[in-house]
C-alpha cells in the first residue's frame, strides 16, 4: 500500500462521540454570534461545554501512545485551553467547520502542556540520536530505508534490542518530533506531524512514501484514519507492541527528514 492521500480512506471507521453529538445536538449559530459580537461570557462557556466531548476525544487520543505516569486529566485540563484559544480565534464567518479548526489548537495545547513537564528522559533522547545516526548512514550508503536488521547490525545489537527500544522511545514521538534533539541543536524547527484535520504539506507526502510500506499503513492509520495501536494490530494482525515498534520506526525516521528539509 502507497499513501497517495491523506483524504483516502483506508478503512471505514465510525463516527466518533464528539462527532455525533455536533452533528445530532440543536444549532449553536446563537451562542456564536453572543460570544463573537457581543463578547457574551455565558455563551462562552457554553460552547466549551458543547465542545468539551472534543477535548476529551484528543486527550484520550494522545493519551494512548503515553507511559501510564501521564494523567488523563491533565492532558484534558490542557485540553480545554486549546479549545478556548480556538473559540477566541475562530471565525464562524468564514464558513470552516470549528471541529476542523479546533482539533489541531486542542492538541497544540496538549503538546506543549507535556513539553513543559519535560518528562522525557535524557537516556531515551540519547538512544533516539543513536538510532537517528544509524538510520542516517544507512539510508546513505543503502539509497534506501534500512531495515532493523541493518540498523541492529550497525549499532552493534541484536534486533530484539532494537525493537525494545523502539518499545521504549515509541511514546515521544506522540509528544513531538524534535523530542531526542536538544532545542540549541536545531533552534527553530517544528516537525511535529500533521493530523488527519490539518493542511498536509507536499514534502511530508513525500517524506512517507519513502518509508517502508507497513510503515506507510501504520503513519495512514494512525494519524490520519485515527485508529489506536491496538486496532491498527487487528488490521495488520500483528501484536500492539509490534504496532508501537513500527510507529517509532516511522516517526523517528519521518522526524529526521522533515528536520532535514526545515534546516
């Protein structure tokens, strides 16, 4: 399978909670228009708990790629600051659907609420260099992807080790692509990946093409057609922990490239 677009559908997934309730609950144009012209605190809040089903759909979305440490309700809490940012920001007059807009500001917040915690360790940023610095040399000097055999073999480990530490690195990619980089070492890139309601960049279509196809299916599931790592193992028929391995495989790479272009 080639990732052509990230409209394809891969396959039919059902309406989430959040997207029934807009699609089924009374109009809230009255609430819009309280809030946007006359500046109306209650229909404020009234829209963000009409839309409070949205921030809970991306907390627990981002939630499923991190270490059990990390709280549902604070990501829910920074959650709802994003969806107010979005109500301050958003302009109904321009015809957009706000769950579109919204979802990308709901996660931003999110990102950088788990940035500020700073919680990932050094040692997982040191193995992610390493296994960036392999995968580097070998895309190099292979002209292609390389596989985890090539990438074990050239930092001295066995494939089961590598995988464990896809295992172990998997949840920082969830956080944010530059996460294994020190902010002084590439000052000003964002490589974070887009999600399924953001505007996808040609370079970033361009950058998964070339991965592996089975990481092609899992960057398309995931990020786009919105399945857990666990259901994208039902489709695939691999384990989760497999599922998590090539998702960490992808993104580390993907990181990389988007870097490569940004610098």
């Amino acid at each position: 399978m080639t990732v052509t677009s990230p409209a394809a559908s891969v396959i039919d997934v059902p309406a989430t909670p959040w997207e029934e309730r807009v699609q089924t609950d009374h109009p809230v144009d009255s609430l819009w228009d309280r809030y946007k012209r006359e500046g109306d605190p209650s229909a404020r809040d009234r829209l963000v708990v009409h839309y409070s089903p949205l921030v809970k759909f991306v907390a627990g979305r981002v939630r499923s790629g991190l270490p059990p440490s990390v709280e549902q309700a604070e990501l829910v809490s920074d959650g709802v600051i994003g969806l107010m940012d979005a109500l301050e920001k958003f302009e109904p007059e321009r015809g957009l659907q706000f769950q579109t807009y919204a979802v990308s500001r709901i996660r931003g917040a999110i990102v950088d609420g788990l940035r500020a915690a700073d919680w990932v360790p050094r040692s997982v940023r040191e193995k992610i260099r390493d296994i960036d610095a392999a995968q580097a040399k070998l895309e190099r000097s292979l002209g292609h992807s390389p596989s985890d055999s090539e990438v074990a073999a050239e930092l001295g480990m066995s494939v089961a080790e590598l995988r464990k530490v896809y295992g172990q690195t998997a949840h920082t990619s969830v956080v944010s692509f530059e996460t294994g980089l020190d902010e002084h070492e590439v000052p000003h890139a964002t490589t974070d990946l887009p999600g399924a309601d953001d505007d996808i960049p040609p370079h970033f279509l361009a950058a998964v093409r070339e991965l592996p196809q089975r990481d092609q299916i899992v960057v398309a599931l995931y990020y786009w057609e919105r399945l857990t790592l666990a259901e994208i193992g039902q489709v695939l028929g691999v384990t989760e922990s497999r599922v998590s391995q090539l998702h960490s495989r992808a993104t580390l790479t993907l990181r990389r490239k988007l870097l490569e272009t940004a610098v």
